[in-house]
C-alpha cells in the first residue's frame, strides 16, 4: 500500500474549481494524503466481434488529452496501468458494452485510468457500472475518431460510503459524434467532469445527466464544452433532485466558443427539483462567446419545488401523496433515464430512486 505523488499544488478551496467542493470530504485524494491500493476492479467479460479490453503499462500507455486537474494528474502519474477498450474501424457493435467495476471497500483508494477509443466509422454503446462501496480517482479519456457514433453511459449506484471523483474527457474528430448520459444516485461525495474537446468540423456532443442526492450527500457535475473548431453542436441536459437535511448539489456548465469556431450551435440546461427543507442546490451555466458568426448558443437555470397543481390532480384522482410524489418525479427524470434505452438499467434505476426518496421520508 502506498501514497500519492505529492508534487502538486494542493487545492485550498479558494480556486473557482474547487470553491463549492468539501475538501476533507474526498479521502485524501486531493492532497496527496490517500492511502494506494493496487486494484484492477473494472473488467470487461464480453465477447463482442470487434471489441478488446486489455491492459497497458502506464508508461506506454500515453495520454490522450492534457489535463489541470490535480486528481487527475495524480492518477496518471501513480496509476500502475491503463484499461483500453477498443471498437475497432467500421465495427457496429449491436448490443451494449458492459465495463463493470467491483467494489473496493474504503479501506484504501483506488487509482483508475480509462481509454476508450471508438475508431473510424464505428458505432457502440458503452456502460460503465459503478456500484458497492469504494474511494475512486478516476481518468477516463474518450477519442471517437472521424464518422463514429459513441453512446457512454456512466452509471454511479454507489453506497452510502463512497468517495468518487473523476473527469470523462471526450476527444471528437470530424463528423463524429458522442452521446453522454451520466447517472449519480449513490455515494457520499461524488464529483465528475464530463468535458469535450472538437477538433475537427463536424462533430457533435450531447452530455445529459440525472443526479438524486439526499441527506448529508454531495454530488457535483462540472461539464466543459470547448468550441474550438467551426460547426460543432452541443447540448447539455442535467436534471436533478434533493430531499433531506445538508444533501447539496453542484451543476457548472461552462461552454467556450473561440474565435475560430464559427457555425457553432449550442445550447445548456439544468434543471433542479427541491423536495424538502434543508436541501441545497448550486447551479452555474456559463458561455463564453468570441465569435457573433454562430447558429445559435443559450443556456438556462431553474431551481424549484413540487409543482403542487401536479401533486393536486394526482390527488384528485384518489392517489396517495407519497405515491404521487414519486410519479412527479419519475416524470422529471424519465426524459433523460429513457435515452439510455436499456430497459433492466431502466427500471433499475427508478426503483433505487424510489428507494432514495422513501429514505429521505418524502
């Protein structure tokens, strides 16, 4: 067992990256002081025509993006390998693929680098499932090259426990394009940064997400889309709910258009829902436009309650309050949980957010 590198600035919570995180939440990870241990928790048990999974040292293993995240940096330089996962060029893969990743236990952390590379022309779902306890850093990088078609669904069913940090950095060429859904309905401080970097004309990216958190849990989602390409197009769709005492949320939707980047067409939401008292929800979109030669950029914020004429109707009908809370929110979240389009992971979902919102006695 070992610790982390610590040529690293350590966070003080001062930063605009880190001002809404709490820092001695997160196990060490931050500041270099988390106890190491070597785990291969996640694997791949498919056989798929066009697919491999396979491990590589981490010194000929490069990476795929830069990074200025002080995790992330970490787990690059301390984790002993990288899991690649490949779909190979003009390969459509007809059914999901499952990367699963076994529980640790909090005991130690765990160092994870990630690569998918979705090749020329290729088409593939992939879902990385999250579930028991454990402390995770994770690096996830992503490259859809030229014409592929990349859904990435990242699954975060943790117990009450877990510490996961991660950022899911997507690299997308001419004329590709990448699906994101990413769901948070388990752990205790979970913060994960869906980025997107265009490098070539063409390309698209959809980030959509779903987040329940209840007492005393934190989950932060901070997407970056970089602009940085002419007629790229992106949207951004997060919703999200609350329901006890201290259980708090973070949404940062911060997209960059540059100057070079004209025909640009973006747009970001979020979307909050309070179910109770003591509850906190922050939520910052941002763009930054260099460019007036686009189609069109926008963002919006809301953050409310119970819509009580919904809970009234429901009601009126002979419906229970607690059964017709529940179906107002699984109508808030069924717009994003049904573009995963796996029916078991579907269904599993809303009864664990059933579960969570009877917990949080609402």
């Amino acid at each position: 067992m070992t610790t982390l590198a610590t040529n690293y600035l350590t966070p003080t919570g001062r930063e605009e990256a880190w001002r809404f995180t709490p820092l001695k939440r997160l196990g060490g990870l931050h500041d270099g002081s988390a106890k190491i241990e070597d785990r291969d928790s996640l694997s791949y048990n498919g056989l798929a025509v066009g697919v491999s999974f396979e491990r590589i040292a981490r010194e000929i293993a490069p990476a795929l993006t830069d990074c200025d995240d002080v995790i992330v940096s970490r787990v690059r330089e301390n984790a002993k390998d990288v899991a690649v996962l490949t779909i190979s060029a003009n390969t459509q893969v007809p059914e999901p693929i499952f990367l699963t990743r076994c529980c640790g236990g909090v005991s130690a952390a765990e160092l994870s680098r990630v690569q998918i590379r979705a090749e020329n022309h290729s088409k593939a779902t992939v879902v990385i499932e999250n579930t028991g306890d454990a402390i995770l850093a994770e690096d996830i990088e992503i490259s859809v090259a030229p014409g592929a078609h990349l859904t990435f669904i990242s699954l975060q069913e943790w117990q009450a426990k877990s510490i996961h940090t991660a950022r899911h950095h997507a690299v997308v060429d001419r004329d590709a394009t990448i699906k994101s859904i990413v769901v948070t309905v388990g752990g205790d401080v979970v913060r994960l940064l869906p980025t997107v970097d265009f490098i070539a004309p063409g390309a698209s990216a959809d980030l959509s997400g779903v987040y329940f958190a209840t007492t005393g849990q934190f989950f932060e989602h901070r997407m970056f889309v970089d602009h940085k390409v002419p007629h790229a197009k992106s949207r951004v769709n997060y919703k999200g709910a609350l329901a006890g005492q201290d259980a708090h949320t973070v949404w940062i939707g911060d997209v960059f258009i540059r100057a070079a980047a004209e025909g640009t067409d973006t747009y970001e939401l979020n979307r909050n829902l309070l179910l109770t008292d003591g509850a906190r929800a922050d939520s910052v979109p941002n763009l930054e436009i260099e460019t007036g030669e686009i189609v069109g950029a926008g963002h919006a914020s809301t953050t409310g309650r119970f819509d009580d004429e919904q809970l009234f109707y429901l009601m009126s009908r002979g419906i229970e309050i607690e059964d017709a809370r529940r179906l107002v929110v699984r109508g808030f979240f069924n717009e994003i949980i049904s573009e995963i389009g796996i029916e078991d992971i579907q269904e599993r979902l809303m009864n664990r957010i059933d579960d969570e919102l009877a917990k949080a006695g609402r």
